[in-house]
C-alpha cells in the first residue's frame, strides 16, 4: 500500500500539481505508479510514492542490481572501464569549479569514486545510508570517513565539494536534505547534482518506457527548468552543466528490453547516439551534471 501523496511541489512548494502520466515499475513486480506534474516549475514527481520504510522493498527487488552485485564477466568489464573514465570526467569538473580537494560524496555506494579521489590526492568523506553498500565501502577505504547519514558527520566540518550522482531523486526529504548538504559547504563551496534528464531525445522515444523515470525508486524526475527553480528556491547560482554522453546508452539499453522484451544493442547505440547528437544542439543530454555555487 503507498503510503505518501504529495499536494505540494517539493522543488518549489507549489500546489499545481496535476495527473500527468501512468508509468509501469519495469525493474520489480509491474506495479503501477502514478506521475503528477508541477506547472509552475515542470517537475514531475512519482505521487502518491512510498513512504520510506515501504521503499526498502522497491530497492530489494529480485530484478533490481544493487550495489556491488556483479552482473557478469563482459557487462562488469565495460561498466568497469567506462567507470574509469566517469570518474576522471567527474573529478576534472570538480577541480574546475573548486578550490580545495575536500570532497563529501552524498550517497557514495560502494566507495570507489571516493578511493579514486583519495588516489588523486583529494580528502574524500562519503555518506550511505545502505548497509550493504556501507560495508563495501568501508572495507575499501579501510574502515574511515563513511558514515550512515549527513548527522553522523562532526558538525564543525566543511567541504569545499559535494556531489549527489543519481542521488537526489531518491531522496524523501529533499528539502531538509538540501538544506543540510548546503551548510556542509564552505563559503566558495560548489555543489554537484548529476540527474536523468526527463526532455532528453531517449526519454521521448521511449515515453513511459524511459528506465530513466526508474518508479518508485526515483521520487522526482527533473528537467532543466526544475533545477533552475530548485537553485533559486535555496539561493544558489547554477554556474554550469555538463553531459553524461554514456547514460543515454546505458538507459537506451535496459528501456529498450522493457519496451521490446528484449536487450537489442543495436537499437540501444543508434537511440543513444541519436539522442547524444540532438542534445548537441539542445544541451538535452539523457543526464545532466549541474555544478551550483552559493
């Protein structure tokens, strides 16, 4: 049973909200869930969702990969290398737009992006609230700097980085978390939101179909004009934004064996490269990196 509707919008505390669309939860038990739009921001938000603890289940589902799972010997090899150089594209933005290297990674996984920093130099701390992802991370940081929540941190610390990569969708309290992550920043500090973007090519393709809309797991589905709105609500400066060019084909893969009942990688790489050209022109890449300033 779901247990949360939202009347309000969580991006913009607007009370527009209206029925948009019907999407299926391809990943679990095709349970069906409900999409509401906000007119006055254009988030769309899974509604009525579940509550936190009714999450648990969505996130434990038989067909869903959680952190660490291995997938098989060629798919961990690719996402391995593609890993790699995610990762370099990541830190060369955060050392574009930050000062210092003194990094919080909200929603960290397994730690290998933070063990990647710290191999560069940089001081990383991570947050994960899931247990199995935490003990993996910590075992691969040798047991420092990975903690539950933003609570358990030492109050008097600052970063002059945080990111949140596919993280800020899933999170219930969005504004309290927003707002808790913003006082973690030092006075120059840049904030880093990497998100599915919802008017990208692959996602009007494939409609309800996008495994980019990921119900009940992703709770808000963004578009550019909704972090434009989410920035200002909390007094920040969007100062860029930069493309994840792999996503699209990642999430052309796994929407095209929901739509068609199978992975056609053919048709995966041609939609993912047709959508990363058209986002040339349009800036409407399937994901968007975000950098934001106070």
């Amino acid at each position: 049973m779901i247990g949360e509707e939202i009347i309000r919008c969580p991006v913009c505390n607007s009370d527009k909200l209206e029925p948009h669309s019907n999407v299926v939860d391809h990943f679990g038990h095709k349970d069906l869930f409900s999409l509401s739009i906000c007119r006055t921001c254009e988030t769309l938000i899974t509604n009525p969702r579940p509550t936190e603890k009714e999450s648990i289940t969505y996130y434990k589902s038989n067909s869903y990969a959680s952190h660490g799972d291995s997938q098989g010997y060629i798919f961990d090899k690719v996402y391995q290398t593609i890993q790699t150089i995610n990762f370099s594209r990541k830190r060369a933005v955060l050392e574009k737009y930050t000062l210092h290297k003194n990094h919080l990674d909200y929603g960290c996984g397994t730690g290998s992006f933070i063990s990647y920093l710290q191999s560069k130099g940089w001081a990383a701390t991570g947050v994960e609230p899931d247990d199995k992802a935490r003990s993996i991370a910590i075992e691969r940081n040798q047991g420092g700097n990975i903690y539950p929540s933003l609570d358990q941190l030492d109050k008097h610390l600052r970063f002059s980085s945080i990111s949140l990569f596919h993280v800020l969708e899933h999170v219930h309290q969005l504004r309290e978390t927003m707002q808790k992550i913003i006082s973690l920043l030092d006075d120059n500090g840049t904030l880093i939101l990497a998100l599915p973007n919802y008017n990208s090519l692959d996602s009007q393709y494939y409609k309800d179909y996008w495994a980019g809309l990921d119900v009940p797991r992703h709770l808000y589905h963004f578009s550019q004009t909704s972090i434009e709105q989410l920035a200002k609500s909390f007094g920040l400066n969007i100062v860029a934004t930069h493309p994840m060019t792999f996503d699209s084909y990642y999430v052309s893969l796994l929407s095209e064996e929901y739509k068609n009942g199978s992975k056609n990688y053919l048709n995966a790489f041609m939609r993912g490269y047709k959508s990363n050209q058209a986002a040339k022109k349009t800036n409407e890449y399937s994901s968007l990196i975000y950098v934001l300033s106070k």
